[in-house]
C-alpha cells in the first residue's frame, strides 16, 4: 500500500513503494547517526587538541541526542 499521496499522482504510484519509504527511513536515520558521530568527534577534537570547549556543536550534539531520545520514549508509548 502506497502513501495517500502518492496514489494521486500516476508516476509515483509506479516508483514509490513501501520499500521506497522504508529505505528512506532508514537512510535518514543512518545520516542522522552519522552526523550525531561526526559532531561528537568534532567537538572532542577542539576540546582535546585545541582547548577549547566548542558550545556550537556541543549544543548541536545535544538537540541531536535528545530528539533522539524523545522519538524513542514517544514511539514506545504512542505505538
């Protein structure tokens, strides 16, 4: 079953499928790992090499983590 959305247009209820959506979901879930780690190793690097505490990334790492964290508690109850 496609997205609602999807099934209005006659192109994409071709091309787009649950396994679309699904690679799609876990793609961003992927990046948004990724992009957590390379913050996290950023903010490590300046702190350790240079001395300086980065409050940037520290607070970018922070929204990361707790949206994370949130979406997880939200989906255990609400699924």
């Amino acid at each position: 079953m496609t997205h609602p959305i999807f099934s209005r247009i006659p192109f994409f209820n071709k091309v787009v499928d649950e396994r679309f959506l699904e690679h799609r979901r876990r793609s961003t879930s992927a990046a948004g790992i990724a992009g957590a780690l390379l913050v996290g190793a950023l903010y490590e690097y300046h702190w350790f090499h240079d001395h300086v505490m980065s409050w940037e990334l520290l607070a970018v790492l922070l929204v990361m983590v707790t949206v994370k964290l949130s979406m997880m508690v939200w989906y255990k109850f609400h699924d």
